[in-house]
C-alpha cells in the first residue's frame, strides 16, 4: 500500500519545488516550505529507513516527491475481527428523538460512542460517530431555531 502525503499536488510540481533546494534551512523547515509537510505527515517519511539512508536518499528531490507523492505502507497482518468492537451500552436510541437529543433532558445531545452500539466496526466506528454527529449537530441548529422562535413569540 503506498500513502499520498499532499493528494492536491503532483509529483512533477513537488519535483520542481524540492529541486530549487534546501539552503541553509533544516529538512523539515525545507519540507514545510517546499512540500507543504509538517508534523506527523513529515516525519513518516523517515519511518522505515535508517539514518544513514535517509540522510543519502533524502538529498534526492526525485527520489523525496516520488516518497512523498507513493509513501510505502507495510501491513504485517490484520488483527482479529474481536478486537474491533467498538463498544458495549451508551444511551439507548429509545430515549432520544430524531436529533439524537435526551428526550427527558432537552438541550442535551449525544453521538458517537456516546450512544448503545456493539459492533464489530472496524473502520467504521469514525464513520459511524462523524454521522452521528452531523445529526446531532443539526438537531442542535434545530432545537436553538425552534427555541428562538419561542422565545419571540413571547417577547
């Protein structure tokens, strides 16, 4: 499996970038003004090489946008599907309307492994929880409107 570091540039742009050279700045100065790369995306680049090879191969600008734009991944082996529940209990869905809010406590909204799942979900646990909370994010805007409006007719 191989990981593109910056999808939004091609590997012939990052070349052109990494070729103007690197001066006095660190490599990871020149990769965060080059490439765009900081932090953890940065540092994987090393993962896997020596020293010795990195500090060689690193000097390439081909040789860095061509790691840079393909990074190899190495998957020794998948782990057993047991392991991949997510969780057990939460708050029961019953209890909730359909904008994941308390119904006996309004204004208070949950998602994610806040509510009653057991799964095997694997990847989907972030997924699963990014849409819950989009859901729950919306029955906020929509409990906040319907409680402007209440509010206004009162006034």
């Amino acid at each position: 499996m191989t990981l593109d570091l910056v999808p939004h540039r091609s590997q012939a742009e990052l070349h052109k970038a990494l070729a103007s050279g690197q001066g006095t700045r660190s490599m990871a100065n020149h990769l965060k003004e080059k490439a765009g790369l900081s932090g953890a995306p940065a540092n994987l680049l090393r993962e896997g090489l020596s020293l010795e090879d990195w500090n060689r191969q690193s000097r390439d600008p081909a040789w860095l946008a061509a790691r840079i734009k393909a990074l190899p991944l190495v998957a020794h082996a998948a782990r057993p599907l047991d392991e991949a529940i997510s969780s057990a209990g939460g708050v029961q869905l019953a209890s909730l309307d359909d904008g994941l809010m308390v119904r006996h406590q309004p204004g208070l909204f949950c998602a994610g492994e806040m509510l009653d799942w057991d799964a095997p979900t694997g990847g989907y646990l972030l997924s699963a929880s990014m849409a819950s909370g989009r859901v729950a994010g919306q029955g906020v805007l929509a409990w906040w409107r319907s409680a402007a409006r209440g509010a206004g007719a009162q006034a």
